[in-house]
C-alpha cells in the first residue's frame, strides 16, 4: 500500500468517524453522564497526547529538555499567568537547558 493510499484511506476513515457523531441523538448528551464522559474523553486525550509527546521519541522513553519546560509551563498555568507568557517561558527554558547540555 502506498503513502497517498494510506492517505485516502485515513482521510476516510476521519470522515466516516466524524459523520457517525453526527448520527448520535442530541438527547443521548442531555443525561448528565454521558455529557460528562465526553467532556472528560476530551482532555483525557489532550493530556496522553501532551505525555506522548513529551516524554516519548519514537518507541523510546526519553527525558530531555521538554520535560522540565511542561513543568514550567504547568506551573505557570496553575498560577494562572496569561498563555503567551506561559508558552515564552517553557520555549526558553527548553532553549537554554539545551543551550546547556
């Protein structure tokens, strides 16, 4: 199977998932419980996403210089500083552990 193949097949693949949400009754999301679990679906997703991609390179566990820049930024967050000094303050403790190392 080719690259623009797997391409096609994904991009359907996304469509087909996408219009099947749309075949889900609204009322189904009106039950406190089910609203909830989509809602907690959500971030629990961001959050594996931001761990994979942070401690993860390829099949491989690796601690560099995004670690510490995360726990910056979290910590930032968590005191509630506004988002783009959050994100200046984790890229330049990454640039200058790496400028470091």
């Amino acid at each position: 199977m080719t690259l623009w193949q797997l391409i096609i097949l994904a991009s359907i693949a996304c469509f087909a998932l996408k219009f099947v949400g749309y075949l889900i009754p609204p009322a189904l999301f009106a039950r406190p419980r089910p609203a909830r679990v989509a809602n907690l679906l959500t971030i629990a997703l961001l959050a594996a996403l931001i761990a994979v991609q942070t401690f993860g390179q390829g099949e491989k566990l690796v601690l560099d210089a995004r670690v510490p820049a995360v726990l910056a930024a979290a910590g930032l967050y968590a005191l509630k500083v506004p988002f783009i000094v959050v994100v200046i303050v984790a890229a330049g403790v990454a640039a200058g552990i790496r400028a470091l190392t």
